[in-house]
C-alpha cells in the first residue's frame, strides 16, 4: 500500500471526522428537533413581549402615543431636565461659586394608603453646580462641575461623560472657565488653592453662550420606577468674568400637569443677601429607562431557549460511531475460494495434524496483511480526544447558526411591531443590532460547547444539561428578577452582557436587574467570560480523554 506520513494523514483526517460528526448529528431527529425547539422558543417569547408593549402618555391634550425620546449629541437617549439661573456669556470667561448647603425632599413608600410620605433627603446623583451651554434647547451639547448628594464631585459633558473629582467634605468651591471650544471643571475646599476636575472640548460653540448655576435631581429608585425628588442648593460668593448681565431664570424640561398650563414639580430660586437658593428636579444625563423600550428585551427569551441546546450537545456526545467496513480488517486474512491459485490453503484431514502454509511475501498475492501505516492516522489514545473535538466543532456551529436565525429574526420583526404599535424605543444603531445578533449567535455556540464540555466529564446526559442549566439560565433568570446581579459576573450566565442594546451608565442609578437594564459587565467582557467557561470544560474533558484508550476507539460514555 503507499505510504503516507502522519502528519498528511492528520491534516486529511480532522476534516473528513468533522464531515462523518456533522452528518451523524444531522441524522438524529431529535437533536434536530432541539435546535428548531431553540429557535422557536426564542422567536415566540421575543415576538410574544413586541406584541403586547403598549406605551401611553398623558399630556396637556389627554392621553395618546409617547413622544419620540430625546436624544443628545452622539444619539443616546438622553434627560435634560433642571432649574437654571444664566447669563450670556461673550466670548472667554468663568464662573466661580461656592455651594454652601445641598438638601433635598424625596418621595418614599406610603406608609397610610393614600397619604404621601416625603421626606427630607437627597438622592446620591442629586447635582447642584455650574453649567455652560450653547443655548437652552434641550439635548445639546454641554459642560458642567457640580456637587452631588452622594458621589463628591463630578465634571460631566454631553450626557454620556463623566469624570470623578474629589470627595465632599463640606462647602465646596466650583469654577468653570471657557477658553475658545475649551470649557475647564475646577474644584477647592477653601476658594484659594485649586485642583483641575476635567477639561472638555464642545466643538462648535458659537460666540456667546449661557452660563450659570444650576440644580437637578432624578427621583428616588422604587422597585424599577422613580418616585419625586426634588434637590435644593445655596450658591454664594458668586463671581463671574465675561459677563456682566441680570440672572434669568429658567425651568428646562419641566412637564406640565394634565391641564397644560400648571407646571409639575416647579423649580424655582430665592435671591437674598447676595446668596441664591435654588431648588430643581430632573437630570441631565442618559436615559436609560425614560428614553424608550430596550431592543434587549426582545431577546428575554434566549435563556430559555438554550435548554434545548443543552439537550442537543449533551446527547451528541453520547452517539456512537458505526463506521461502515470499507475492506478487510488489518487482523484478519480475506477468504480465498479452493482452488483458485497457488495462495490456496490447503486442507486438512481430520486428524492428519497441522499442516505448515506456503509462505507468500508481502503484496504478492490477496492474501496479503493489511498494515496501517506508522503515523498515517489517529492512534487509539488520540482517536477519543479528536473525536471530542470534532464534535465540539459541529455543535459550536451549529449552536452559533440558530442563535444568529433566532436574534435576527426576533429582533428585526421585534422592532418593527413595536415600532407599529407607536412604543417609544431607545435609538439604537445598525453596528448595535448587529453585535446584538451576532452576540447572541456566539454566546449559544459558546454555551453548546460547554455542555459538550460537561457531558464528557460527568458522561451523564441529565447531569450534564441540569449542570449546564445551573450555570447558565438560573443565573440570568435571578438576573432578570433583581435578585443576585453578581451572579452575571462570575458564571457563564456573564455572556448575555453582549445583548444589551443600551450601555450601563456609571453615573445613573437604575434598579439592579436585566428588566432595568443592569449589566455588571460590559458586551465583550461577559461574552469573554463564557467562551472561558466552554474553553476550560472543553479542555479539561479532552485531556482527560486523551489518556483513555477506549476498547471501539469510541468516547467513554453513559446515558
């Protein structure tokens, strides 16, 4: 026979054992049937959730569809919400104030029915400071240094920036200063010594601006809704250098009551004694919940729908290879009818003992010994570890395929009905339905991996998908109800971060759950941590494997 060198047959032989696994997996009905369980189970919950969204708000002229939400520069759905004392400013210049005193009300459960229970007390992004922007339509570009109720200070810009300065400890001196497109945050304990929080660049800010003091406060967290908050500020030794006007006095963003004409939870200043007294509510920031229906939400369903998966993988393990005889074994010789030439075994009388047979040399005749190359294929240590990997392919794509048909179509058709229904919905970009799709597409090859992984190590399908379900869906599902976030940190279940449509905002304070849009990790950094999860379970069970010689050169399993 021509010889080939081991590693010819190496290169040859992985691919043809991934054609041989992938059309084994193809003909076992019920794993096929897993995977469409999968996809139809995603699909249905995602379509299931778009269907029945109705969001309504009440205005001035009754009840109708939300107002599309508003956005800010970069297209995030933003808050722009607060009480302003300005001037115009022309040209460079600065503002310096000291926030002398910060308090609050804020809303808490009722404790009689129907009585409502407020109380004295700020929120921890409670903000009160100086603010510069180019005018007062909502959702354009801004800078701001500030005091907050609970996070010392801060220097955000545009919504989405946020920059820690120094932690509070009593009046806090602020200064902003405008040097062209250049607007500097500082901070002082005392008003002598300065120390720089951040400096921006607002590209484009037109010759004159606003300038001035402003406070906000978002409302108080009541499971995963907001309840009134209201912040109140004094600012003296106010100082300004470039502008030289009267205070004007604005109410951004403040909503009106049904009526249309009565404002809903006013700001206002007092001005007494060169001190200013300002109280506001709102926020300046993203808008994580306010800004719409989340694109993630739609695929709520996908845990679930990795059960199936589970099921799919585990029990892929446990098929056998039947491979069809393709010639005679290397062990045996091949029968040669009587008389048919000079290789004949000759016959032996009964009792006439053994009879010596004629010595034919190799390849000289059909009765030759089939021998197997050295090195021309898998030996029958590597067999059982190529195998497991070969499988692991097949179930890696195909996880990845209905992952990629489950988001794509529950997404695409998701948005669609909510967008038919007229629902609000947070902006979201091509390249994030995308990684959204795609994301999802590698967390189910990820996840089938591992239960491929896990399967092998405890060769017992059940085991191996109630483990799989443990580590994965539990997780998220407490996720989703608010309970143990942490887990989406440490646990495979740390890989749906790549579905959400909206990032976590350090500076926004949402309630801890999926439903609020918490995700502890950010996209890649959770999809990384589950692809650890399949890659060590994988590579635990191969090397385990790799040291097993199996009788049939098969993997070790039980059912």
């Amino acid at each position: 026979m021509p010889h080939r060198s081991g590693r010819s047959a190496g290169r040859d032989g992985f691919p043809r054992m991934l054609r041989e696994e992938w059309a084994r997996f193809r003909s076992g009905r019920g794993r096929v049937l897993a995977v469409a369980a999968s996809v139809l189970v995603t699909v249905s919950i995602g379509l299931l959730v778009a269907g029945g969204a109705r969001t309504t708000c009440v205005t001035g002229t009754g009840e109708g569809p939300c107002p599309a939400p508003l956005v800010g520069p970069d297209g995030t759905a933003v808050k722009d919400k607060y009480f302003f004392v300005h001037q115009p400013l022309k040209g460079n210049g600065s503002i310096t104030a000291r926030v002398s005193d910060m308090t609050g009300q804020i809303r808490l459960p009722d404790v009689v029915p129907g009585v409502r229970n407020v109380q004295e007390g700020v929120v921890p992004w409670a903000k009160a400071g100086l603010l510069l922007r180019p005018s007062l339509k909502q959702g354009t570009p801004y800078a701001a240094v500030m005091l907050t109720g609970g996070h010392g200070v801060r220097m955000q810009h545009d919504y989405v920036h946020d920059v820690a300065g120094g932690p509070h400890n009593g009046p806090q001196w602020l200064r902003l200063t405008r040097s062209g497109d250049t607007v500097t945050g500082q901070e002082s304990d005392d008003g002598k010594a300065w120390t720089e929080v951040d400096t921006v660049r607002l590209a484009g800010l037109p010759e004159t601006v606003e300038i001035g003091l402003f406070v906000t406060s978002p409302g108080v967290l009541w499971d995963m809704a907001k309840a009134f908050a209201q912040a109140t500020a004094t600012f003296d030794q106010i100082e300004l250098q470039g502008a030289d006007g009267s205070w004007r006095r604005d109410d951004v963003g403040v909503s009106m009551e049904s009526d249309g004409r009565t404002p809903h939870h006013p700001g206002g200043v007092v001005e007494s004694g060169g001190k200013l007294v300002v109280t506001g509510g709102g926020d300046i920031g993203p808008a994580t919940v306010e800004g719409g229906l989340r694109a993630d939400l739609l695929l709520i369903g996908g845990a679930v729908g990795l059960i199936p998966i589970f099921v799919a993988a585990a029990t892929f393990l446990t098929t056998r290879n039947r491979p069809e005889p393709t010639g005679p074994s290397p062990t045996e010789h091949p029968r040669v009818p009587a008389g048919s030439g000079p290789s004949e075994r000759p016959r032996e009388p009964a009792g006439s003992g053994p009879v010596e047979h004629p010595r034919v040399p190799a390849g000289s005749g059909p009765i030759e010994r089939l021998r197997e190359p050295a090195g021309s294929g898998p030996t029958p240590v590597s067999r059982p570890a190529r195998l497991l990997a070969a499988r692991a392919v097949v179930v890696g794509v195909v996880g990845f395929a209905a992952g990629l048909v489950a988001a794509g179509v529950v997404i695409i058709a998701g948005l669609a009905m909510l967008r038919a229904h007229e629902n609000p919905i947070q902006p979201i970009t091509v390249g994030t339905e995308l990684r959204m799709i795609v994301g999802h597409a590698a967390l189910t090859a990820a996840a089938a991996v591992l239960a491929l992984g896990l399967a092998a190590l405890v060769r017992r399908t059940v085991v191996a998908v109630g483990l799989a379900i443990v580590l994965v869906v539990v997780p998220y599902l407490l996720a989703t109800a608010g309970l143990a976030p942490w887990l989406l940190t440490i646990t495979p279940a740390a890989g749906f971060a790549i579905t959400q449509s909206i990032p976590t905002f350090a500076h926004v304070d949402v309630d801890p759950s999926l439903l609020g849009g918490y995700y502890p990790l950010p996209p890649w950094a959770g999809l990384t941590v589950t692809c650890g999860y399949a890659a060590v379970a994988l590579g635990v069970a191969i090397a385990v494997h790799r040291r097993q010689v199996p009788f049939d050169g098969e993997l070790p399993h039980s059912r």
